[in-house]
C-alpha cells in the first residue's frame, strides 16, 4: 500500500509526466485538487473511488489519505501543478510518514515555468533577468512578505494567486520604490484553451486585469514585456497590450 502525492501539471492535462499518467490508471483511490487537470479522471478505472478535496482542512485531507492508505493499495493525491510548490505536499508526507504509511512523491510540470512560457515569458533572458523570485500573494495581507526586499530584487518576480490582491501588492511594490512602468503579466488558466494574457505597466495592471478569472499567475519584470509579441503563438489568445 503506497500513498503517491503526484503532480499532475499547470492546466493543460497532456502535461501530466507519464509516471503519474501510470499511477492514475492503476489508482484504487483518488484524492485530487479543484486545480488538478480534471480531465485525468478520465484515466481511472472505473472502480476507482474519487473524492474531490473541496471544502476539507489541511488536516482532514492528511487524516483522509492516512485512512485511504490503509485501506487501499494504491492512493493517488493529484494536485495541481508540482506538489512542493505552494502544494502542501511536505506536510501531507510527514502525515503519512507519521502514521506508517508509505508514500510516494511524483513531481510535476509546475505553473512556475510552464504558464509564463505559454504565453511567450521566459523567466531568465541573458541581458534582463539573471534570477526569479516566487512568492504567494496570500501573505501579503498578513505582512509576510518584505515588500522593500522585494522592490529591490532585480530581475523576475512570479506570484502564485495573486489575483484576488493585485491591487494591493502591485501598489505596495510601487511604494517601496519598484519602478510603476515596470512590465508585469497576468496569465489566467495557463496552458489550456481557455488561457487569457493581460500585460501592461505595473502600476496599471491590476485595472487591465480587472474580470480575469483564477487561477492565474502574475509575472513582474522586464522579461514580462515578450508576451507582447510571441512568435511562437499562431493564434495569440485575448490580451490588452498597453505598456
């Protein structure tokens, strides 16, 4: 009995890598996130139990897959992106790991790379952008992050859920002397057909984003500026270009 943690990828479902397409299709049970690629349940057995995580507390997903790992033979945790990023998935290992439960990490294409890149982003450019700083916009309310450290780190800023707060981080950075015609990028349901780029000046961004729907990441830098003309993109999805 073994408890896999897998990492299905950032949206688009062909991106699962083929180890945790394997593990699907010999899954007794399924544990998965509302912002796995959902369309991987498809590859379950037909027997296989599906419980979606919806609603439940960090400790009743770790109490689940400790009672789920006993039970059955193989437990699939299908999260979103790779599950040490933003996943939790540390903690969901030292549950299992605590309860006697063997457990199984499978990385997965993670929202980090690959949403910039689908729009046309590279996250390091020789000349603009020799490192990348990620954070969560879900502790800018709670004074976590150092908005001044932040303002001065050079080259690439990534926010996971930073929808929500665009407003007030954008504003913040700003402030602590981020430069407001920096280019910055908002990438909605990255990956998929459904995926909508926003780019603009930073101190105008969240404005142009208004109505942009999670989950969507948020790209601060000059290497942001590129989603305006990805050659790559033969049919570019909707995007205000006002830098």
């Amino acid at each position: 009995m073994t408890v896999h943690l897998v990492g299905g990828g950032p949206g688009d479902p062909d991106l699962i890598t083929v180890r945790g397409l394997e593990l699907l299709r010999e899954a007794d049970a399924v544990v998965y996130d509302e912002l796995a690629p959902l369309e991987l349940l498809a590859e379950l057995p037909a027997t296989a139990l599906q419980i979606p995580r919806a609603g439940m507390r960090q400790r009743q997903i770790d109490e689940l897959l400790v009672s789920l790992g006993r039970r059955f033979e193989t437990v699939v945790r299908l999260k979103g992106g790779d599950p040490f990023l933003f996943g939790r998935g540390r903690e969901e290992v030292d549950a299992l790991t605590a309860a006697g439960i063997p457990c199984e990490v499978v990385p997965g294409v993670s929202a980090l790379t690959a949403v910039p890149a689908s729009a046309g982003i590279p996250l390091t450019h020789r000349g603009l952008s020799a490192q990348v700083t990620v954070i969560t916009a879900r502790s800018a309310a709670d004074d976590d992050l150092d908005f001044d450290q932040l303002a001065q780190t050079a080259g690439t800023l990534v926010v996971f859920m930073g929808v929500a707060r665009l407003e007030e981080l954008a504003e913040r950075l700003v402030a602590a002397g981020k430069a407001a015609d920096t280019p910055a990028a908002v990438i909605a349901n990255g990956t998929t057909e459904r995926q909508e780029t926003v780019v603009g000046r930073l101190d105008e961004i969240a404005h142009l984003a208004r109505g942009v729907s999670s989950p969507a990441l948020t790209v601060i830098g000059p290497t942001a500026a590129f989603a305006l003309a990805d050659p790559c993109l033969s049919e570019p999805t909707s995007r205000l270009a006002l830098v």
